[in-house]
C-alpha cells in the first residue's frame, strides 16, 4: 500500500470523495446509494477504473476484489477507510 499525505481527508472526506466516484464511474444519480455494485451493472472494467480513481484521489490502494467481495457502497468506503488507516505511518 501506498503511503497517504497528511492532506488526504478525514472519515468524512474520505466517504464523500469515495462516493462521488462510485457515483462518477458507474453513473449513479446523487440519492441512489443503497444499490450494490452489481446492481448498478458494475464490471471488473468498472472495478479497476473505481480502484484506480481511489489510488489517484485519496493515494490509497485497494484490490478489485474488494467491489466482488463486498459490492455495497458503505462496504467499501470501510474497506478504504481501513486501508487508508493501515497506510498511514505510525505515531512515533
């Protein structure tokens, strides 16, 4: 995993910019968050372009998987926020 900047946002920030672009990316109209990834006709074209948004936006690093594994929208911001967490250097 990647390291993330001190500027990368917090809980909050970091659900809001996951949603927008699961909402980006598979098309989905503000409101509409209860729908599963797959529901939303999402592919593994999808899943790497969602992955990759994620990496560039907030430099954390997440698997494909993650989308197959657990296909709901909160699911994944937990995974992500997981992620971010466990890239995040230790207190010294």
């Amino acid at each position: 995993m990647r390291m993330i900047s001190s500027s990368a946002p917090g809980p909050a920030g970091l659900a809001a910019v996951v949603e927008k672009i699961w909402r980006d990316v598979l098309g989905v109209p503000g409101g509409q968050t209860e729908a599963t990834f797959f529901e939303l006709s999402g592919q593994s074209i999808t899943a790497v372009l969602i992955a990759n948004r994620v990496e560039e936006e907030l430099g954390v690093t997440v698997d494909v998987e993650e989308l197959f594994d657990d296909p709901d929208l909160a699911d994944f911001i937990g995974k992500v926020a997981e992620a971010a967490r466990a890239a995040e250097p230790e207190a010294a």
